[in-house]
C-alpha cells in the first residue's frame, strides 16, 4: 500500500523538511474522497512501524472506538484523546504522535471534530494542527487546550485559519501563546469570517492583544463566542474594559463573552452597563473572578430593568455583598424577565442577600437557575433554598446546594452544579457535558462542545 511520506520538522522547530508529494491518502486520482484503507487502527499500525514509532494503546484503544462507530454508520463523529481522563489509562501524546494522527484524520469523510486536550503537543504538533486545517476539510471543532503551545504555534494556527472556511469552534486554552500569538489571532478575526468560537483564556494574552480583539470584533459579523479569560494586565485605568465596552455597543454578533480575571472594577463595570444598554445581541456574559462589588451592581441591576436580552450571568468570586444581592433581588423580582440563570458564588453575602435572591426565584416564573455556594449561610437561607427546592419553584439540577435535615435544622451542601463545572476537568463518573454541571453552555448553546 502506497502513503504519503510527510516530512516532518525537528522537535522544537517550525520548518519542515522537503516532502514528497504522491496522491494523498483517502484521495482518488481525480480529486474525489475515497473509501479509507481499511481502518483507522489498522493504518495507525502501520505508519507506527513505518516510522518506527511506539504504538501507544490509549491511542489504539480511542481509534478502535472510533472504527466501531464508523461500522454503524456515524458521522460527524469528533475523535477524543484528552489526556487528563480519569476513565482509563491514558498516555500523553506528544507532537510526533500528533502527526500521526494528523495523517490518518486527513480527508477522513466521518470525522469533524478533534479533542487533544491536555497533552504535550507542544508547537510542532502546532504546525501540523495547522496543516490539518488546510488539508481536513470537514473538520469543524478543534481542542488544543494545555498542549505547551508557544507564541510560534500559535501564529501557525491563526495563519492557517485564513484560508480555512470549515472549522467553526477552537479551544486554544492553557496555551502560552501570549501578546504575539493574540495579535496574529485577532488579525485572523479580520479575514476568516467561519469560525464562530474562540476561547483564548488563560493564554498570557497581553493588553494590545486584548484591544485588537475589541477593536476587531467592532466589525467582524461571525463570531459568536469569545473567552479572553485571565489576561496579563498592568495599570489601573481598565483600558481593555474600555476598549471591550466600546466593542459591546457597535457589535451585533457577539453572544457569549467571557471576561474573567480581567481586574474589572466599579468603573469598569460601569462602562459595560453604559454599553449594555445599546447591545441586543449579547446572552451569557461572564465577569467572574473580578473586583466588582456593590457599586457595580447597582449600574447592573438598573441595566436589567430595560435589557431584554441577556439570559446567563456569572458574578462568582466578586463581592457585591448583601447590598449588591438586594440590587440584584430587586431587579429580578419585579421588573426583568428574560435572565435565566445568575451565579453569586463566593460574593460574601450573607443571609439578608441571600433570602432575598431566593425571593426574586419565587417571583420570577424565567430566573429558573442560582449558583450561591461559598458565602455565609445561616438558618434562615437555609430554610429559604429547602423551600425553593421542595415546593418546585427551584429544580434540584438548577441550584449548587441541596438541604439536609439534622437534629429538625435545615443545612444546605454542595452538589457539582454549577454554569460550567468541567470547563476545565472531566469528572471521574457521570457524563463531562450533563447539563447539570455546565449550565450556562445549555441554556446559550453555541456549537456541541462546551
């Protein structure tokens, strides 16, 4: 049987070698997609020996699933090689693995989607990610996250989205890609016009990059959801919450933004509101892990009277406090009936806010999820949130507390729910996307992955 022999860079380099360049596997003579060679296992076999690689059996194991679904006639199947499951052994896969994986996922007709999160692909797997999008024609969703993906990896992948007008969500998190890497992403906003999800969180992006993604995101008509989560910020003037306001209010695209350890303040916050109440676009908007606190939820709440668009909001780890919560609980209770769902976790608010938000539960028919695990319950909450739930006003699934009886008083504890539980790990048991644990992904679904 006849391969292609794809030349492949050295570990730590970008530039590939000749190569030579006989009929791609998978392609018939005149350009059409053939039937594969036999299976995926079977040729992942036989590129291992042939370039005396070590067969690796979570691989072998993974594609053997992924064989069996095509035998039943699946497709848009995406193939999952995560390396932090907890369900089985895994080997973490590195950037020689990755072109193997490459070549035999290349013009295969069934697959559309690629998780390698949490392995060691590093930027040479980045490179041939890349040549996997110019030459992979129905792939859709790409999972790099955590991969020790640098500024070089990260400007091979942008370059390549150029061109590409299939993949419509990549997950670039945990990547070190920094403000180099965000500068050539932000330029890819400007010229690829399918991608609909990028998360770029926790990536080391610095404060040009930030305002380039604001700035391009003033124009750019098909992004839907952006994660620009905990980037490296200096200063105290919240210059890319500025920036970010500005954007919110000319963009009409934009649906779920998440802006998380952004070091957002009152000020700042009060810039997002001022564009909130132009924007009619945006549905789940993220502040979690800021500096906002009840100042911020005045602007908030007054915002929420008159928005009728946005649906999720995560408030957790600030500390807007009982005053913040009774803005909140106001707002909720008599006027605004389109949001959905609201975390305050860990906010320090105590019993007073925390009735209170149970109140504006019980009167408000669409705020069907709250998320208040990590402030300071006494009795009365708890007697408040066993009420919501017994009486049906507040789904057991909808909530991150359940109550519990001892010695005739009420507590509360802690389930696993929550707006985006394993955004970051998979669960030990139990599905990774119930919509239990990653409620605000459910309730504003862009794309099947999280």
């Amino acid at each position: 049987m006849q391969h292609r022999a794809e030349a492949r860079p050295e570990s730590g380099s970008l530039t590939p070698a000749p190569a030579t360049t006989p009929t791609p596997v998978w392609a018939a003579a005149d350009g059409n997609v053939a039937e594969p060679p036999g299976s995926l296992q079977e040729y992942y076999c036989e590129l291992c020996m042939e370039k005396s690689q070590e067969i690796k059996p979570f691989i072998l194991h993974i594609l053997q699933e992924v064989d069996e679904e095509i035998g039943k006639g699946l497709e848009g199947i995406t193939v999952n090689i995560a390396g932090n499951s907890r369900l089985m052994m895994v080997e973490r896969i590195t950037g020689e693995d990755f072109w193997i994986l490459c070549r035999i996922l290349k013009n295969n007709p069934y697959i559309n989607g690629l998780d390698v999160r949490y392995n060691r692909i590093s930027d040479v797997g980045a490179y041939y990610a890349a040549k996997l999008l110019q030459k992979q024609h129905n792939l859709i969703y790409l999972n790099l996250m955590f991969n020790d993906i640098g500024p070089e990896g990260g400007e091979v992948i942008a370059k390549a989205l150029h061109k590409n007008t299939t993949l419509k969500h990549l997950r670039m998190t945990g990547n070190k890609i920094e403000n180099k890497g965000g500068m050539f992403f932000a330029t890819m906003l400007q010229i690829n016009s399918s991608l609909e999800k990028l998360d770029l969180g926790d990536c080391d992006l610095g404060m040009q990059s930030v305002i380039a993604f604001a700035t391009v995101l003033t124009q750019n008509q098909t992004i839907k959801g952006l994660n620009i989560n905990r980037p490296i910020l200096y200063g105290e003037q919240e210059e890319s919450t500025v920036h970010l306001a500005h954007m919110l209010k000319e963009n009409q695209c934009l649906v779920e933004l998440h802006l998380s350890k952004h070091d957002i303040k009152n000020s700042g916050m009060k810039h997002l509101c001022d564009a909130l109440y132009l924007n009619r676009c945006l549905r789940y908007l993220d502040i979690s892990c800021n500096k906002i606190t009840q100042d911020g939820m005045a602007c908030l709440a007054d915002i929420l009277k008159s928005n009728t668009t946005l649906e999720v909001i995560d408030l957790s780890f600030n500390r807007i406090e009982n005053a913040g919560a009774n803005y909140l609980s106001d707002t909720l209770a008599a006027h605004n009936r389109t949001l959905k769902a609201l975390s305050v976790v860990s906010n320090n608010i105590e019993g007073e806010g925390l009735v209170a938000l149970s109140q504006s539960v019980k009167r408000n028919p669409t705020f069907s999820n709250i998320y208040i695990w990590g402030n300071k319950f006494d009795e009365a909450t708890c007697v408040a949130y066993s009420d919501l739930i017994h009486m049906g006003h507040l789904k057991p699934d909808n909530t991150d507390v359940e109550p519990f009886v001892v010695d005739g008083h009420v507590y509360l504890a802690e389930v696993s729910n929550g707006l985006k539980r394993h955004y970051y790990w998979i669960p030990g048991y139990g599905e990774a996307c119930s919509q239990s644990s990653n409620a605000g992904f459910s309730l504003v679904p862009i794309g099947q992955h999280l």
